[in-house]
C-alpha cells in the first residue's frame, strides 16, 4: 500500500546534507512526498553549490555551513539557486550552525555528521525532544555517558548506521533480558585474508579500494583497519546495554547479513538487504514505521551463498582495542576515536603508514589516565580528545 502523508508527515533537519549519508537521505525523501518536510540542512561548506541547490528543491527554511569562510559563497550561490522567489533561508555560519539548527526542535534530526564534532549536535538534538536519526557514530563513542544522560525517551535515538539498524530491527523478536548477546558482521574490508604484516605495509589506494560500499575516505580508511568495527562495537554498547563481551564481530563479505541478535533460546535473529543505505536512513527517518518503497529486496529465485568467518585479531586488533577502552573509563572511548581521527588523516596525507594507525591509537589509550562514567563532563570529553590528539601527533612525529 502507498504511504499516507496525513498520518506520518514529520519536519527534518539533516546535517552533513552533501555528503553521502545526506544526499541519500534527501533521495529518501524525495521519493515519498508529503512524509517529510525538511526545515533545514547543514554541511562543512566543501560544496556550497550543492547545498544551495538542495536548499531550494526542498524549500527549506535555513541552512548551515561549518566553515564560516564559505558563508559569503553560500548566500551567493543561494541567490542564484533561489532566483526569482522571496523565501531565501536564513544562513548560519561557523562551528556551532550544525548545533543550533539541531536544537530548533525538527521531529527529526538525522545527524550525518563525520567525526566527533558531531557530539554537540546529538546534545542539542537530544535536549530539544527530536528523535535523533544517528549516522554519527563518533559523537556517541566520544559522549557516551553524556549521550545518554540526555536521552529523554528509550527511543529517541534511532541507529542509522547499517549494524546498528539491523540489530534495532532485529531486537523486535524479544525482551532485553531475553539477548544473550550481538553480533556485528564485517565486509572484512579491502584486506580480508591478508596476513598482519601486508596489512601495515597497505598503501591509501589499496585502503581506498572498498569491495561492497562507496563511502568517504575516512570512513573507507576506517573500514579497512577495522577501526570502523571497533566504532561501532563501542556504540553498541551504548546503543543497546549490551557489555562489550557480549557482542560479537564476524566477517560476513557478502554485506547482505548486516546483523544479528541471538537469543537466550538458541534463536538468531538476522536482519537481511542488499547493501544499500537508504534502508537503514528511511528507518531512522521513519522508526517505527518503514516506507514502501525503499529498496529492492533480496532475489530469492537466484541461487547464492553467504558464508560467515571469524575475525582475524592478529591482522585486525583494532576490535580488541575498542573493548579494552570500554572497559578502562568514560573517556578512554573519546580517546580511541581522536586519536584514531589523526592517524587516518595523516596515512590520508602520506604522513604515516597503514599500520601506525592502530599502533598510535593503542600507544594513545595506554598512557591515558580516564574519568569515570558517573563524574564524566562535556569539559572532560573535549580535553581528553585535544590531549589525544596531541598525543597522537607526538608518536607519529617520532615515528
């Protein structure tokens, strides 16, 4: 049956709306008049053009840009985009745009944000009432308790991320006491099969190379150290009250499995879908309904296999660097991602090698002191990403 706008319209601000997550949740949108209206969009400013055209298709009422040099070329570009009509938005520029636009109270805040400076935004969101459609996985790793203490309602926040969006689907099946653990599944990225020495000797072409997804390059770089696994094993955690020992990663290189949920009786619940974002976004902008329709469906009159492997820790341990930040303080998360952040933008850069990425963040977490859970600050979190950072830079430099 077609969607009916009366019952389920819902206002949306999307942040980071030219980049991936973005253009394809406004994709989403656009195929389904009426659900949605978008008040506002926000980016980093790498393409105001776009944003601007954006802006105008979706009629919305502001816009944001992160980089305040670029405002004076978004209100250009948005009077040519707008030309003739009197309903021009009203333009936010700097660091803060993204979180100001996120506390206007949308019904919905899809936050596709990369990195942690997506943190204020979730708050902000959060503390407004919106439901939080979260792409931005490191705002919760680095914020964790914070996140949650802000949190107003249990379902307030909606994973947008692949994984997570099959285990929220999946935990539909059964109680919370009645989980006996997670499991995350893996692509295994461009190096599944390599052993640990050909992985640090990797060049950014080859970690560049995704076999399943079409992702930036940070987060592509995070896919092939498995760094983005560790991301996203903390934020499970997080997500769903889950210990970290009790979630699994497995290597599934089909990406059509995208994760599961055992049960206390043996039962695996699976969730299953071509790999394609707009599913997991059309539910985070649509939770607890689903649109029709979304995407094509698995052909199950075609013969295929999905086959299941364990993770190689010895070539991969960023995972077991993620569960011993879960385990060490509230901070060490934050840390785990900060430092991670630097060390991919400097093997981006050329500045250091595939395999000093995981060996920084793990030299990085080692000399971190940390602050407890139930003392944590916003304070806290920002200085122990700024001393990670610096940290990070200081063994690459020497490296």
């Amino acid at each position: 049956m077609p969607d009916s706008p009366a019952r389920t319209s819902r206002t949306v601000t999307i942040l980071g709306s030219t980049g991936s997550i973005g253009t394809q949740a406004i994709d989403v949108v656009r195929a389904h008049p009426g659900r949605f209206r978008v008040d506002a969009l926000s980016a980093g400013g790498g393409d105001v053009d776009l944003l601007a055209r954006q802006a105008a298709d979706l009629g919305v009422r502001a816009v944001g840009v992160a980089d305040a040099s670029r405002a004076a070329g978004l209100r250009e570009a948005l009077a040519g985009a707008f030309a003739g009509r009197e309903d021009v938005p009203e333009v936010l520029a700097g660091p803060d745009a993204a979180t100001e636009l996120a506390g206007r109270g949308s019904d919905v805040v899809l936050n596709g944000v990369t990195g942690s400076v997506g943190l204020g935004p979730t708050l902000a969101a959060l503390r407004a009432g919106s439901t939080l459609a979260l792409a931005n996985k490191e705002s919760l790793v680095a914020g964790g308790a914070l996140v949650r203490a802000a949190q107003q309602r249990h379902d307030q926040i909606v994973p947008v991320d692949s994984e997570h969006s099959a285990i929220a689907q999946c935990l539909r099946s059964g109680t919370r006491a009645e989980v006996r653990r997670l499991i995350l599944t893996a692509s295994g990225g461009p190096f599944r099969g390599w052993d640990a020495d050909a992985v640090k000797a990797a060049t950014v072409d080859q970690a560049l190379a995704h076999p399943t997804w079409a992702m930036g390059p940070v987060v592509t770089v995070n896919s092939a150290s498995l760094m983005n696994k560790g991301l996203e094993l903390i934020e499970a955690h997080l997500l769903f009250d889950v210990p970290a020992d009790d979630i699994t990663v497995v290597v599934h290189p089909q990406s059509v499995v995208h994760s599961m949920v055992e049960f206390v009786d043996g039962s695996t619940i699976a969730q299953a879908s071509p790999p394609d974002m707009r599913l997991p976004i059309a539910l985070g902008l649509s939770w607890p309904d689903r649109l029709d329709p979304v995407t094509p469906p698995c052909d199950w009159t075609a013969a295929t296999s999905w086959t299941f492997e364990p993770l190689d820790d010895a070539a991969f341990p960023a995972v077991h660097l993620a569960r011993a930040a879960v385990a060490a303080s509230a901070t060490h998360p934050a840390v785990y991602n900060a430092a991670n952040e630097e060390a991919v933008a400097a093997f981006l850069s050329g500045r250091a090698g595939f395999g000093d990425i995981v060996t920084t963040v793990e030299r990085v977490l080692a000399a971190h002191d940390g602050t407890p859970a139930d003392t944590v600050t916003l304070d806290d979190v920002a200085g122990a990403e700024a001393w990670a950072r610096a940290r990070a830079h200081e063994i690459l430099d020497r490296r």
